[in-house]
C-alpha cells in the first residue's frame, strides 16, 4: 500500500472510531464529548484536503446513477459536518467556551441533535459505499492465500446478522424520531455499560453500511447489464 494510502487508511478508522464515540454521550460525558468533536472536525477537515481533487472533477465526466449516488451522499455528510461543526462551537461548555462566539442555543441545540443522527447514518453509508475498495485491498494482501467458499459465506452470515441486530437497535432506540425532530429530547441510559453502548452503534452502523454496500453493488451490477444489452444490440444490427 502506498504511503498516502495508509494516511487515508489511517485518517477514515480514526474517523470511525471518533464517530462511535460521539454517539456514546452517556459514556463520554460532556467535556471529553467536545474534545472527540473537536478531533472528528480536524480530522474531516484534513479527509477533505487529501481528497480535494475529488472536487475539481465535479464538472467532468458523465454522471452514472453511481457517480449520482455518490455525490449526493458526499455532499450531504459535508453539510452534516458543517451543521455539526456550528452548532458544537455555539453550544460549547469547554473546548470553545472563552470564544465570543454566541448563537441561538435553541436552534444550535436542535441542529446539533439532528445533524448527529443524520451524519451518523450518512457516514456509514458513505463507508459502506466504499466497502468495495476495503474488500479489494484486502483481496491483494491475500492473495497468495487460498480462501475456502464456507469462511466467505461464513462471513456473508456474519454481517447479515449485524445488519439484522442493528436494524432491530435503530427502531429500538427510535432514532428516526431524532433525525427528524420529532423528539426534542435524546434518551440516555446512563446505566447502560460501555461495551453495550459500543455494540449497539457499531451493528446500526453495520446495517447502514451493509445496505449502502448492496444498494452500491445493486447499481453497478444493473449499469453492466444495460452496457452489454447496449453492445448486444449494437452488433445485432
């Protein structure tokens, strides 16, 4: 792997990893909360300049369903980030707290929870729509090793069952209620342990993920099949 590669690599389980603790307020408290928000924004803020030629091609090129999807989803973990950003610094206790930054708390507080929820499911299906490449490298690194058809579907199985809990813990929690600001007021079980917060949040991701990866794989597959009806025409006439 090449070297900005493994800055990327580096860079996106950093993300991952920050973006499962943001969701875990009741275990992180407040303070250590903006501090891990404050590093999620660094972070993205550094993703975005490494990918920054990304933007330049915007205009290029033709625009597949794929290529649609996909910008569509970029642009949208970008304004969640941005909402995030914003309505962090405003309600800020800590991190931020001796900046003259003031702001309408209750319109930051509401953005903040719904940008939360939006962004987490936003960024497990932006890297569930990368998958694909994650797979692939880990395909190269193993490919002088001999892979048996029932450790595959063992995994197949694996995530499908993650998908499942996940789903199951999302409707659970009602998060939808959130996304949408149909509750104004997050629930926390603060006597919940932490291994448990982390695995519910870690399945729901698993399921946006697993859902972005096959509607991704969906899209691909039915973009071959209209290239070689096309082809198949062509050659018929």
């Amino acid at each position: 792997m090449k070297p900005k590669m493994k800055i990327k690599f580096g860079i996106d389980f950093l993300m991952t990893v920050l973006l499962l603790c943001l969701m875990a307020y009741q275990i992180t408290g407040q303070e250590l909360h903006e501090w891990i928000g404050t590093g999620m924004l660094v972070l993205f803020i550094v993703h975005n300049i490494i990918n920054i030629k990304w933007y330049g091609i915007l205009a290029k090129g033709k625009y597949t369903l794929m290529r649609l999807v996909q910008t569509i989803l970029n642009f949208s973990v970008f304004i969640s980030m941005i909402c995030l950003g914003f309505s962090g610094i405003v309600m800020s206790r800590h991190v931020f707290a001796a900046l003259p930054i003031n702001g309408p708390m209750a319109t930051a507080r509401s953005m903040h929870m719904a940008a939360s929820y939006w962004g987490f499911v936003l960024m497990s299906m932006h890297m569930g729509m990368h998958w694909s490449w994650f797979l692939g490298m880990l395909r190269r690194v193993s490919k002088d090793r001999k892979i048996s058809g029932i450790f595959i579907w063992g995994l197949r199985l694996a995530a499908l069952l993650i998908a499942g809990y996940g789903l199951f813990c999302f409707i659970q929690k009602d998060i939808v209620s959130y996304m949408f600001l149909k509750n104004q007021f997050v629930f926390f079980d603060f006597e919940q342990n932490a291994l448990s917060v982390f695995i519910e949040y870690m399945a729901m991701m698993g399921f946006w993920m697993f859902l972005s990866y096959y509607i991704s794989k969906g899209i691909k597959k039915n973009y071959k099949l209209q290239i070689i009806r096309k082809e198949t025409r062509h050659e018929e006439n």
